[in-house]
C-alpha cells in the first residue's frame, strides 16, 4: 500500500515588488526559484535532511535589491547562514550536507566521492545545457539531428 502523500505548504514567494528581508537577522534563508534545476538540488538536499523548519526559502521573481544587497552575481540560489552568503548549487549541496544534522548525502569513500563529482561535473557541463538547448529548438529541426 502506497503511503499517504504529504504536500509541502511552500512560503509566499518574495518577488520585484517585495521588500528585502533583514540580512543576517539568525534567520537561515534559502533563495531559490521553484522552477530552476540548480535550486532543486539545494532544495532536495534541505527535504533529504529533514531541514524544512530550520531553511526557509523564498524568491520567486527577484527584486532589483537582491543583486545589491544579497547575491552580487545575481543568481540563485543563494543561502544566509553564519552572517554569509553563499552561492552556486554544487557548493551549497556540499554545505548543507556537511553543516546541518540528517543523514549524510555525499559518500565518505573517497572512489565513491570521486564518481559523485565525475557525475554531477557531467550533468552541469553537457546534460543540462544540452537539455536547454533542446527546448529552445522546434520538433522539426530536433527530428532532422536524429
């Protein structure tokens, strides 16, 4: 029997016209877009970690402020913990994993580690930029590459 489903009440989304929140107020905030693969692995890790209470997420449309007062490059996500921001998804994977309790994500064998980072080097470098450049072309010119 398939066990009941449990449906994540997500936070109102920050967007252009929301004021900024109070930077390094204790609060650990995680800025992400629902939508963007390199938020949902952040995303991911913080459920795999049973982090729902503890990392709380917003940032939907970024507002003009977030570039000047929290990311200077702009892109999320972005996490606010330690009177810091940090940034890039593959960094922060790593971060939450090795700062916050809950099961461990990253193998500790240095083989298995390496094949991880092999892996996860190969998804950033060809299968998502290709996955991209896939919908930004119509069927009939992907037909006609097959």
């Amino acid at each position: 029997m398939a066990s009941p489903s449990v449906q994540e009440v997500l936070p109102t989304s920050l967007d252009s016209t929301s004021q900024p929140p109070s930077l390094f107020d204790g609060t650990i905030r995680l800025n992400i877009n629902y939508q963007c693969p390199y938020s949902q692995r952040v995303w991911i890790t913080r459920n795999v970690k049973d982090l729902q209470d503890k990392i709380k997420f917003d940032l939907q449309n970024r507002p003009d402020w977030y570039k000047e007062k929290v990311n200077p490059t702009n892109k999320v996500p972005s996490l606010e913990h330690n009177n810091k921001v940090i940034g890039e998804s593959l960094h922060l994977v790593k971060y939450v994993d090795s700062n916050f309790e809950g099961p461990s994500l990253l193998p500790d064998e240095l083989e298995k580690r390496k094949i991880y980072e092999e892996l996860i080097a190969y998804s950033d470098t060809t299968f998502v930029p290709e996955v991209y450049r896939s919908f930004a072309k119509d069927a009939l010119t992907l037909a006609s590459e097959i």
